[in-house]
C-alpha cells in the first residue's frame, strides 16, 4: 500500500482552530473569547440573512451545478457578466482548483511571500512547485526579482495578494499593469479588496478587467466582508477560454444551498453590508493607535481587516501565548521566515479591541528581553 509519493513529506497546513476548542481548551466559554486571529467578520451575517437561513426551503435538493441564480447576483455586483463568473466553496477551493488545471508534476507556480499560506501548500499537494520570490522588507513587490523568475521558471500560475494578508498593503495600479504585461496567467486574490479604498473596494479591484484580457483572475469571497466565513463561500471571474476546463473540472454540488442562499440575500443588502465594513474600518483606525502606543509593537499601516505588527524586545509566540491563556484574546503568529518577530491582530467590534488593550497593557510591565 503506498501513497502518492510526494505526499509523505507534505508540510502539515496549521489551520485555525474552531471557537469551541479554543474555549475548551482555555476554559472559558465562546462569548468569553475574543477571536482576533482569522480575520473573521465578528459581526456576522446580517439578521435578514440568518431569518433566510432558519427558512431555507430546499435544503433536501442538491443546489444548481452552475450556481445560476448566485451568478446572477455577482455579476451584478461585480459588473461584469456571469459567463466569467464561477463560485466555490470558498476561494480555497479555486485556487486548488486552478492548480488541478493547470499543473503537471514539477510545473511551478510563482508567489510573493510572506503571503497567504494556501498557495504554496496547495502547489506541494499538487506534486507542483512553489518558486518564491520575497517581498521587500516594507512588503512592496521586488519587481526586477519577479521578471526574472518569470522569464527562468516559465511558472504556470502567478499567485498574488492585494490587499496582502499577512501585512494588508496594496499594490499599486502601475506595479499591477506591469505584473499584467508579464507572459504568465496572473491570479490576482482580492479576498480583502472591500475593506480598501471606499465602496467596497470597487475603485481598487480589478474585477471588471478579466473580460478585457486574457491572463487575469480575480478571486473574491465572502468570508472576509460578509461575515459567511463558516458557510464558505467564494467566486472567481476568469477569461472565457478557461471556464470550459472549469466546469468539467469542479465538484458538481461544490456550492451548498445555504451558502447560495445566504449569499444571495447578502447581495440584496450590501448597503447593510457596506455599514458595517465601514464599522470595522472606523475600529481599524482606532486598533491602529491603540497598538502604536504599545511600547513592544509596531503596526504596519494596513488596507485590510487585519493589522500586522512587529513584536520589538519579546518573543512574539510567547506574546500570542499569553493573550490566549491569560486573557482569552487570540491572535496570529506566524512561525516563518521574514515574520518570525511579528503578529497579526483582525479588526473585531470594539469590545473586542478593549479587551485586547486591556491585555496588551497588563503585559507592559513583564521586563522585556535584552
Ligand atoms: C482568507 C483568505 C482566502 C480564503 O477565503 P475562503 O473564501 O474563506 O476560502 C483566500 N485568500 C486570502 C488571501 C485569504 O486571506
């Protein structure tokens, strides 16, 4: 008996852990929690969604294949035609997706680490590689490094991330039309885009691009934003040549009913929505500040629903140890090269934001370490 070789030294993906462990394992009960660590909307669907929800009148009846109805509604939303449009279980399932598509054992795929982990992890598990080119110090995109590799590595799939997560900075127009004249298929991951700019990121996407070229993805969800994050849920728009391949290739049920139809009410509502994005924009501000006044940390300026920040004169694993254990507030600590010294703290409600003062101060007098 014997498993696909390559799979035997698979890294093991770290995911967050659910509430209920979480609180468990702390001993505190879920509403004792501040849960600051998976960039999670704390709000979470609006009431008209959850009453959709309590009344879902098919939830015995596979959903639609093609997802016509909810296609119907990101197309209107997104402003561009459902025929480019596809949805998943969340945008994880596209990007394993895209890469079940396109790679061959030993085929790459390129990224801009530090960045979200699921690309790299999702290339190893398609026998594929990862070529990495790292981002500098500030975040900013080593871009003469990227036209190299381009050019020696021929990667099938270009992954990158704006707003970025773990740091939330943007790229620039200018640094995105350079990307765009690169000869690879770019897939541009906008998981975060409505928390940039105003109207929901509408200015900064690049959504409505994707009919215009034919080497554009743009991969968007509603974890993030819309507060469905456990309903996974998620959309791409890709070129026309590709959605052929797409549908062949996708689970045929991969959206679920409740998604669908939490989906679909959310879109009928994105004004309720755009409120409370805007909240959490408000309480970023107001995070910000609050973590520049911490003596041991420096928070990196940020587009997104999280804030990075350095961890200066403590160890940043022992720092997210202590706010779980001692306070209940979790947050995110990467254990990996250029974050090693850094968190990532999600944007909560303010509550959320006062309990993990609190406990950033009461850890101001533990003696720093030399
Ligand atoms: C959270 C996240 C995703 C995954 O979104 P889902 O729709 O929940 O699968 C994709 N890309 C980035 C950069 C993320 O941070």
């Amino acid at each position: 008996m014997e498993i696909r070789r390559h799979l035997e030294s698979l890294p093991l993906y770290t995911p967050i852990e659910p509430f209920e462990v979480l609180s468990a394992r702390i001993g505190r009960s879920p509403d004792q929690i501040v849960k600051l660590d998976a960039n999670e909307n704390p709000y979470g669907p609006l009431t008209i969604v959850r009453e959709a929800l309590a009344n879902m009148e098919f939830p015995h009846i596979y959903p639609d294949p093609e997802s016509r109805a909810l296609r119907k509604s990101l197309s209107k939303f997104t402003g561009i035609s459902e025929e480019y449009i596809l949805a998943g279980q969340g945008a994880d399932e596209l990007i394993d997706l895209l890469m079940r598509v396109f790679l061959d054992p030993n085929d790459c795929i390129l990224s801009c680490p530090p960045t979200f982990g699921m690309y790299s992890f999702d290339a190893e598990l398609n026998a594929a590689r990862c070529i990495e080119v790292p981002r500098n110090a500030d975040f900013s995109l080593d871009i003469e490094g990227i036209r190299n590799a381009v050019e020696t590595y021929h990667p099938k799939l270009f992954f990158i991330t704006s707003p970025n997560n773990p740091d939330g900075s943007v790229i620039s127009p200018e640094i995105m039309n350079e990307l765009l004249s690169l000869p690879t298929l770019i897939v541009l991951d906008e998981a975060y885009i409505e928390f940039a700019g105003d109207d929901l990121g509408a200015k900064l996407s690049r959504i409505r691009e994707v009919p215009l070229r034919e080497n554009l993805i743009v991969l968007r969800t509603f974890s993030k934003w819309a507060g469905l994050a456990g309903l996974r849920i998620g959309y791409g728009a890709f070129p026309l040549w590709l959605m052929p391949t797409l549908w062949k290739s996708k689970q045929p049920y991969n959206v679920n009913v409740a998604a669908s139809v939490a989906t679909q009410v959310s879109l009928e509502y994105t004004d309720e929505l755009e409120k409370v994005v805007e909240l959490l924009k408000l309480e970023r501000t107001r995070l910000f500040k609050a973590l520049q006044e911490t003596p041991y940390l420096k928070p990196y300026p940020t587009q997104s629903n999280f804030i990075l920040c350095q961890v200066i004169g403590r160890d940043a694993a022992e720092l997210k140890m202590q706010l779980a254990q001692e306070h209940g507030v979790f947050i995110r600590y990467f254990n990996k090269p250029g974050l090693r010294d850094h968190i990532r703290i999600s944007v909560g409600r303010p509550q959320d934001t006062d309990a993990l003062i609190k406990a950033l101060k009461s850890l101001e007098n533990i003696p720093l370490v030399e």
